[in-house]
C-alpha cells in the first residue's frame, strides 16, 4: 500500500491531505521540526525530527519508496524523492515530474542568486482558494496513479 509523507513545517495543505488519504484510506506521515496537531486516529503519524538543515528531508528520502506520495514546496527534497520513483506534488497542486525538475533546481538557483543581490525579495506567493481545489483534485488523481502502480 502506498503512503502519502507531508514535509510538515510550512505546509498550508495538511488538511486537504488528510481528506485525500482519508478517502483512499491511506497512511500519511508528517514530518517536521516541531510538534503539531494532527487528526485523532492510526492514519496520520507525526514525525518530529530535531532541528536542522535538510533533517525532515533526509527523513522523507530514507522511508520513502516507489508510488509513495510527497507533498512538498521545496524543490531539491522533490528531486531526490523522484529519484526513489515517489510521486510528487507541491502545496499549489503542481505536480513535479522528471521532465521539469531540472529547470525547476536551475530556477532556483538563479532566484537565490537574485535575492542574494538583492535584486529580488519576497518569497512565493500565498495559496488562494484556486490553489487548494487544484491540489486536493490533483492530489487524488496522483493517489489513484500511484495505487495503479503508473511511474510518476
């Protein structure tokens, strides 16, 4: 069976998550750096990781397998989770593939150089009602995915 991991600390989706998973009567695991209310009952585990870099991500990398899901913003701890097969999916409800991951990481990296310069400030933009429709739908298409064994 499949499970769903949550890179916890800044997630604005945990709930719709949490209707997914319900729905399809999976797991989830969410991991952070800090203790957080999660639903009562045996579906949803809270996994708090000490503080430091990259330490919830290494976490997500070494328990997940291929089909698992990976609900996550930050884009290298979605490369190395498409590296282990799992699918991926980011709080706006974009789906991160192979094919575009590199120009993903690249991107990145020219943003953190801007900022850096101070040429660009500010972070992403907020998740808006759109934004959390579009995720809890392609959410349970990349779960139905995934339970049918298809390659992210």
């Amino acid at each position: 069976m499949i499970e769903i991991f949550i890179d916890g600390d800044a997630c604005p989706v945990k709930d719709e998550v949490y209707d997914v998973a319900a729905r399809h009567d999976l797991r989830v695991w969410l991991v952070a750096n800090s203790r957080m209310h999660v639903p009562p009952g045996l579906w949803v585990e809270l996994v708090v990781v000490p503080e430091g870099p990259d330490v919830a991500d290494d976490w997500i990398v070494e328990e997940v397998r291929a089909h698992d899901v990976v609900v996550t913003a930050d884009i290298p701890l979605a490369a190395r989770c498409l590296e282990r097969g799992a699918h991926v999916l980011g709080p706006d409800g974009r789906p991160f593939t192979q094919d575009m991951i590199g120009s993903a990481l690249a991107m990145r990296e020219l943003k953190s150089g801007l900022r850096e310069a101070g040429v660009l400030s500010g972070g992403p933009a907020g998740i808006t009602a759109k934004d959390r429709s579009r995720f809890s739908s392609q959410l349970d298409a990349m779960v139905q995915r995934a339970l049918r064994g298809a390659r992210p």
